[in-house]
C-alpha cells in the first residue's frame, strides 16, 4: 500500500511539474504596452482601426504573442489631461511599458516649458512608480512659434528622459510631415496612408524599450 501511495505521489509531482513548465512562458512572456498621446495616436480623421497603433497591436503580436497594446489616446489630449487620467489607466491595465506620445497640444497652445517639462516628469514618474517603462515620443511644433521656443519645446524630451531615466524615440511624423500627399488638408494630421510609414519610424524605439 506504501508503494502504491508513493508511487501515485510521485506521478502526481511529475505532472504538476509539466503544468508548471507549460504554463510558466505563456505568462512570462505576457506583456502589456500603454499607447498615451492625442490625435496623431488616436488615427484622427481615420478608422481607429487604420492607425499606427493598431498596426503597431497586429504587428507586435506576431512577433511577440501575448502582448496586449491599449490604445488610451485622446484627440486634443494634453500633457495635463493625461496625467489626470494616467493614475487609472496604470491601475486598469497594469502596463509593462508606457509609450507618451504627447505634447503637440501643449505647444500650440504656447504652454510654458517649465510647466510641460513638469507634466512630462510626472507622467514618467507615475508610471515608473507603478512599474511600467517609459517611452518619450518627441512632438515638434511649425517654426512660427519661434526659434527659442521651438526649440526648447522638442529639447524638453531629452531632458526629460535623461532626467527621468526614459527612453526616447524618434519623432513620428519624420518621414510623413513635409510630404503633402501623407498629410490630411489641415496640415497637422497624417493619412491612413501615412500609418504604416509612421510606425516603422518609432517601432525600432518601441521593440527595443519592450521588457
């Protein structure tokens, strides 16, 4: 009877150790990647479905299954309005890294750069503080704003993300901003067949800050 126990025990540690060893990568490899910006992220004037950040979902899913991309970007959305929001989208989806694609509202609107400077600090810190990663998509602003504050405007990433400890990526609208034929009529908004342009320019910087 002993052996038979010792035996059936023994069976039973063997299988639960082949549940564990299956199971164990499905969760480890389960990553979760926050997408926080305004228009540019939340494929204005366009299918949600038609944005870079949907390309980014079906893209990063294929090479990385079970990562999850949650797209909380909001057209007009500053660096304010988001860190209002921030605390509870942390808590709602627990990210392993937050992309920041913010800022071109603050600038247009000639938001001091002591204070947008200030706000991006915060966005870093809360997520870092809630175990995320960070990474900075840098925002330009049309020169009509002025050298000095143009410049201070997209300097303001780097300092940010040295400070911080972020990474930070490549301007998205690169490839896409000076060509008219990518560009919606407003000028500010790239097309739907600017997306996918768009996304092999920060794709490099999001894989590679990727837990």
């Amino acid at each position: 009877m002993q052996r038979f126990l010792y035996r059936l025990l023994r069976v039973f540690t063997v299988v639960g150790l082949l549940l564990v060893s299956a199971t164990t990568p499905a969760q480890s490899s389960a990553t979760t990647v926050l997408v926080l910006g305004d228009s540019i992220s939340a494929a204005y004037g366009m299918s949600l479905q038609e944005g870079w950040v949907a390309l980014l979902a079906r893209q990063i899913a294929e090479e990385r299954p079970g990562t999850k991309v949650v797209n909380a970007s909001i057209s007009g959305e500053t660096t304010g309005g988001a860190l209002r929001r921030l605390p509870v989208l942390l808590e709602q989806h627990k990210p392993d890294l937050v992309v920041i694609e913010l800022g071109g509202n603050d600038g247009l609107r000639g938001f001091p750069l002591n204070d947008f400077r200030d706000n991006l600090t915060q966005l870093a810190t809360l997520s870092q503080d809630a175990g995320a990663k960070v990474l900075f998509l840098p925002m330009q602003i049309p020169p009509n704003y002025g050298s000095r504050y143009t410049q201070g405007f997209y300097d303001s990433y780097a300092r940010v993300a040295e400070a911080s400890g972020s990474a930070i990526g490549a301007f998205i609208l690169e490839a896409v901003a000076i060509d008219p034929q990518l560009m919606q009529e407003d000028g500010i908004h790239p097309k739907a067949e600017a997306q996918q342009t768009m996304l092999e320019t920060v794709y490099p910087d999001i894989r590679g800050a990727l837990p």
